[in-house]
C-alpha cells in the first residue's frame, strides 16, 4: 500500500441519501487514474454521520466495484476501547486489507494510553491496524516514541501520520522497524514526508486529481526532486482551500465542478459558501493553466 491512497468520500443525493451510482464512478475515476490504495470511513466519508447499516452497505459497495484490483482500508475508530475493540472484531471475512485507527477524541489519553488502547484493538482486529495521528481532530498527539512502540505490536502495520510535525516524522522514519509503513496524512506536507523516506499518502485531494497526487508522491518517493516541488507548489493553493469550511466540504465542492458527485454534504457539515466556491474554481483555473 505504497504510494496514493485516497479517503474516499462518500456522495449524497440531495435528500441527504448516499448515492451509490456517483460512489461507483468516483470509485472507477480514482482506479483509473492510478490511485494505489482506497480508504474507505474515513473522516472526508463523513463515517460520523453514517449509521452502521450505511457505513457496512458503503464497504460492502466499494469492495464490489473495486473487485480486487487494490487494497481497500476500512476506518474504525471510537473512544471507547472495550467496545471499539468488539466493533472491529465484526468485520472479519470482508476482504478488508486493514483497518484505519485513529486515536481517541475527547477523552484525551496518555501516552500510555494510548499503546494500551491501540494494543486492545489490534489484538481483536481481523486484519493489520494503521495507526492514525490526527491530534487536530482528537485533541492529543502521538509521540514518536509511541508509534515505535506500536510498532513493535504483530498485527500493527504502520501509521497515517497528521500531527504537521515535519520534525516527529523524521524521527519516527529514523528509528521504525523494517517492514513499518508511514503515511502522510496530510496533502500539504505529503511531498517532503515522502521525500524523508515515507511510504505515501492518503489524501484527501486525491478524489478529485488522482493523477496529479499520484505522480507527485512517485516523484518525491524516486528522488525526482524539482518535479515533485513543483507539483507541490502548483497544488498548494487548492489543497489551503479544501479545508476553509470543513472537510469534506471543500472536496466536494471540486468533485461537483467536475461532475463526480453532488456538494450536498450531512449536517453539521453544510454546502460550501458562494465565496468559498469562486475561490475553489479560480484555484482550478490557475492549477489548469500554463506552468509559470
């Protein structure tokens, strides 16, 4: 699972019910456009909003249009260890080539905490954990030497690193196991993180240019250097303005543009603004234009 990954997102109809039809064709654009890994129930799924029937139908759709041909991540997270550890327990024999963990929200927990807790959920989970950093979702960071050891756990396979520190990734990447696989997980910083030596991102930018994302983490990840800045750089502004209303507002609001899917999105999320929208089609313009 080197390379793109994408967080896929997952379409709705105007009335707020998923539509499978426009998951389908974003499922076979990202394929075709050399995506390498899908994550499915991520945070850009707005897996919160989903009940459990829907985020089971939603898997169980993507594995049939996938049809093996990659490796599809399921995200399952909670805060609540005993039962999270139960959850993920369930989803055996769904062909998922492994789990998505992100840390406890809210109840902020220690460090050792947190090995205690994802060590209870990769003892019950049917398939490898990733780890998930994401300290400005959950309220408390993952230290590197946390994650190592983490790392050192059998069925824990790597980690989705978004803490934006460039400096714990390094280290991290320094000191992991062979056989460890670090992910950016954030599109802004995937360049250099794959330029230190990590694995790859799951990107949210990646629904919408598989093919741009794509080729700028293989560039970063063969010592193609200037190429991949400049794919960085050409790219900068657009991934700035996914986030400016929440994720995945922004993401939708350019797969909409690009006749993918609709912008509806489930409360407490809401359509992105007429502002935020101009901005994000002039961003497009520019990326499409002449290279300066």
């Amino acid at each position: 699972m080197s390379g793109l990954g994408v967080a896929l997102v997952t379409p709705f109809h105007k009335d707020g019910k998923i539509d499978y039809p426009s998951l389908q064709g974003l499922v076979e654009q990202l394929l075709d456009g050399g995506t390498h890994f899908l994550v499915v129930l991520g945070t850009t799924g707005e897996t919160p909003t989903l009940d459990a029937k829907e985020q089971l139908r939603v898997v169980e759709f993507v594995m049939e249009v996938n049809a093996g041909r990659v490796p599809v991540v399921v995200g399952v997270s909670g805060n609540n260890t005993q039962e999270l550890a139960g959850r993920i327990a369930t989803w055996e024999g769904h062909g998922i080539a492994a789990f998505l963990v992100a840390s406890p929200a809210y109840n902020k927990p220690s460090q050792e905490g947190l090995v205690q807790h994802y060590q209870s959920v990769a003892d019950a989970a049917p398939s490898p954990v990733i780890l998930y950093n994401v300290p400005g979702r959950t309220a408390s960071n993952m230290e590197a030497s946390t994650t190592l050891t983490l790392s050192q756990h059998p069925n824990i396979c790597g980690i989705k690193e978004a803490g934006g520190d460039l400096a714990q990734i390094s280290l991290l990447l320094a000191q992991r196991p062979p056989g460890f696989m670090v992910w950016s997980g954030d599109d802004a910083l995937a360049m250099p993180t794959v330029a230190m030596g990590a694995d790859g991102v799951i990107s949210v930018l990646g629904n919408a240019m598989p093919e741009r994302m794509s080729s700028m983490i293989q560039q970063a990840s063969f010592g193609q250097t200037q190429e991949s800045r400049e794919m960085h750089a050409r790219l900068a502004k657009l991934i700035d303005l996914l986030f400016d209303e929440g994720n995945p507002t922004g993401i939708k609001v350019v797969l909409h543009h690009l006749g993918w899917c609709g912008k509806t999105v489930r409360l407490p999320l809401t359509e992105g603004s007429k502002a935020l929208t101009d901005r994000l089609y002039a961003a497009i313009a520019e990326l499409d234009g002449p290279s300066t």
